[in-house]
C-alpha cells in the first residue's frame, strides 16, 4: 500500500505489473479489498492500480466538498498516468463514467459492473425496499444520529453496525430473492467487514458527501466516447439491473453481458469469469 496527495486529500492505492494500464474502482459498500482477485490476474500483463475512495478504506475522511470522479482522474494524473481502462462496480461505475466525461481523451475504454449512474433518482419501489429490508433494522432516531456523525459513544453502536451491514448486503449483494448461502463465504464475508468499516466512518465521523458534475452523467450518457463493457447480475436488486440496461442502450459504443445467478458484486461472487469476461474485452481495445 501506498498513499499519494490527490486534490487535497491522501488516498490509498496499490499499484502493481506494467503494460496499458487498468485502474480498479470500487462500489459504495466497499473499498479496494473488492478487487483482490482482479488486481492480482490483470497484473501479470497490465499496469494495475486499485485504490481506496476518499473516506473508503485506508484514505482520509472528506472533510471538505469534493468529487470522486476528479479524485480519481488526479489520481491518475498523480501517478502520470495518460490514458486507462477503468473498471467500476456499483457508485464506483458511476464515477468511472462521470470521468469519461470529463476527460474522455484519457479513458480508454469502461467496465461497468452493476453500475449506479449519479444523479438518476431511484424509484419509489428501490427506495421502499431499503426502508425495509435495511433502514428497519436500527430505529429512527439512532439512524438519525448516525447519519450525523455522531454516533461514537452510542451503546448500541457495534449491534447496529452488525445489523445494519448484514441486512444491506444479504439485500444487495446476495441479491433480493437470495440469502449468504448462495454467495461463496469468503465473499460474503468479505463484504460484510467492508461494508460495516465504511459504515463506521460514516457513522462516527462527521463528513461531507461528494458533489455531482452541473450536468449529472445520467443526462449526458450519450456523449459516452469511450468502448464500454456492461455487466449485469442477474439476482441484483431489479432497479439496479435497469440501471444496467439503461448504460447498455444510451452510451453508443456499449454491450452488456448478463451474468445468471449473479448478485451485485460479480468480482467477488464470480472472480474468475468476471477477470475472464475483462480480459477479453482488455483485448479487444489493444487490439484496434
């Protein structure tokens, strides 16, 4: 692990192999553990680099207003990095997209793996789902508190996190009609710990939310350049799997692979054919 300065901030990243160069960005649940699998293959024949977003992981607390897609393109530029395939799960597809935007000539190409697209609203059915498959477990006034910052010296801290973490991601990364046992353990547990160390920075730690472009990216999906990959999970949450569809029929040089039996996160539910599906795609860019 290393850190770099990157607008104001220190954001922690792993780099390894040398060749085009591939940089992994992670899902709102998580952090860079997500890509261990994926960092480790690619970097036999790529410049690799996974990183944690800013109040992710090893990286500092956002302290100030900022945006995740400019952090990740000053990462790049921190580590002179020109032009590179970038990879996303979840919000982190979202910001990998709000950066091809912004700087389509260093955008080589996107993966989007059961993307977010920022600044589309979610349906009242996703919203009511979250109430109460997640939001039920810990009462009002405590999440109230949490969503703060001020949660540190609460007693019902560490049950809430438990609670909380488990429920979101046996709803999300499982998916909806699905329970842990249908996810590898050590992916289940994996996201579980990810999920609930952000979750303790969020709760404990007053912050600032990062800020959308003036034109949010949902609008503007169109103006995508950059030859796009979609993968869709199959048992996702339904309006996460539209918003996967949305991405494959609006960005114009976009094709989307359905994964079956497949939940929110197919680099940790299915590493190896999730690697395999990204590698042929890798190859396809190289070779034009």
């Amino acid at each position: 692990m290393a850190f770099v300065s990157v607008n104001g901030t220190r954001l922690a990243y792993d780099e390894a192999g040398a060749g085009p160069a591939v940089v992994l960005v992670h899902g709102d649940l998580a952090d860079r553990r997500t890509w261990d699998d994926q960092f480790d293959a690619l970097a036999t024949d790529h410049r690799t680099v996974r990183y944690d977003r800013r109040g992710h992981g090893d990286s500092e607390t956002p302290v100030e207003p900022f945006s995740h897609h400019q952090d990740l393109l000053g990462l790049m530029k921190a580590l002179e990095i020109e032009e590179a395939v970038l990879i996303g799960n979840s919000g982190g597809g979202g910001h990998a997209v709000e950066a091809a935007l912004a700087a389509p000539d260093r955008v080589a190409g996107l993966v989007l793996a059961c993307a977010g697209v920022p600044g589309l609203p979610w349906p009242d059915s996703f919203i009511e789902q979250a109430r109460a498959r997640v939001g039920s477990t810990v009462p009002d006034e405590r999440r109230a508190r949490y969503r703060s910052g001020g949660g540190a010296d609460m007693p019902e801290l560490e049950a809430d996190l438990d609670a909380y973490a488990t429920a979101h991601i046996r709803w999300m990364v499982a998916g909806p009609d699905r329970t842990e046992h249908d996810l590898p353990q050590e992916a289940w547990d994996l996201s579980v710990a990810m999920f609930r160390d952000r979750l303790r920075r969020e709760w404990t730690e007053p912050q600032h939310a990062g800020t959308l472009p003036e034109r949010p990216a949902h609008e503007r999906l169109g103006e995508v350049l950059a030859p796009t990959l979609v993968v869709n999970g199959q048992s996702d949450v339904p309006e996460i799997q539209e918003v996967s569809r949305l991405l494959g029929s609006r960005v114009p040089n976009a094709r989307i692979v359905e994964l079956p039996a497949t939940g929110h996160a197919p680099q940790l539910e299915r590493p190896a054919e999730f690697t395999a599906l990204v590698r042929g795609f890798l190859g396809e860019i190289e070779a034009r």
